[in-house]
C-alpha cells in the first residue's frame, strides 16, 4: 500500500506533539482539562490525513487494475477476431475436403461401374448414399 516513510514520519510527528503538550500542561501553561480534547483533536487530524492518504493510493491502484482490465479487453477482441477467422477458414477447409472425397469415391465408383445404367445412378448419388454405395463395392468404410 503506502511507504514505510510517510507512516514513520506520521508517527514522529504525532510522537513530537504529544511530547510538547506532555512538556507544556507539566510547565503549567496548558490547563489539564483541555489536554484530553487537544490531542483527540490532533489525533483526528492525523487520522484524517492517513485516511486521505490510504484512500488515494487504494485509488490509484483501482485505476491501474481498470487500465489491465481494459488492455485484457483489447487483446481478447483481438484474438476472438482471430479465432472467428480461423473458425471460418477451418469449416471451409472441412467443405473442401468433403467435396474432394465425395468427388473421389464418385471417380472410383464410376470406375468400377460396368453400365451406362450403373454410371447415370452413381452421377446421382450424393451424401450418405454415396458413401453407403462406396462402402457395399469396396467393402471399407467409406471415411
């Protein structure tokens, strides 16, 4: 929180003035029933300033954890924009993919096809029924 000086200092301060209100009401000059408000009254002001004190450096500290907070903002938009388009060239890239093996496992059906009747149909064939069909003629599973 605060230095170990300020603290001390306070402290020496406060220490001083009791000491010279002690020395004072003994040499008569302070009458003893006011001695009691005197040094509430300083140990007020006192305590005021070490609240003051406290309270702007809690403050401060706010404000450089609100200022992380932020740049933390920043650098997660960034990377949520980066991973959405990362995520859209990845569900491309499965597109593509699936095309080119629905495209492949076409070409060695039509291959393996012996009719014009057998060519037309697996031309048809599209999805799981491509799939299926490639699975029935070369008896592997079709991934």
């Amino acid at each position: 929180m605060i230095s170990v000086f300020p603290d001390i200092t306070i402290a020496v301060i406060v220490l001083i003035i009791v000491v010279a209100i002690v020395l004072v009401a003994r040499m008569g000059i302070l009458p003893k029933k006011s001695l009691p408000y005197l040094a509430a009254g300083l140990a007020g002001v006192f305590g005021i300033a070490l609240f003051r004190k406290l309270r702007q450096q809690d403050l401060h500290d706010l404000r450089q954890r609100e200022q992380g907070l932020k740049e933390l903002e920043a650098r997660m938009r960034q990377t949520r924009s980066g991973v959405d388009a990362a995520d859209q060239q990845l569900t491309q890239a499965l597109a593509d993919l699936q095309r080119q093996k629905e495209a492949t496992q076409k070409e060695m059906l039509l291959i393996q096809a012996n009719t014009d009747a057998e060519k037309a149909a697996i031309g048809a064939l599209q999805g799981e029924d491509l799939f299926r069909k490639f699975d029935q003629v070369f008896g592997t599973q079709g991934t």
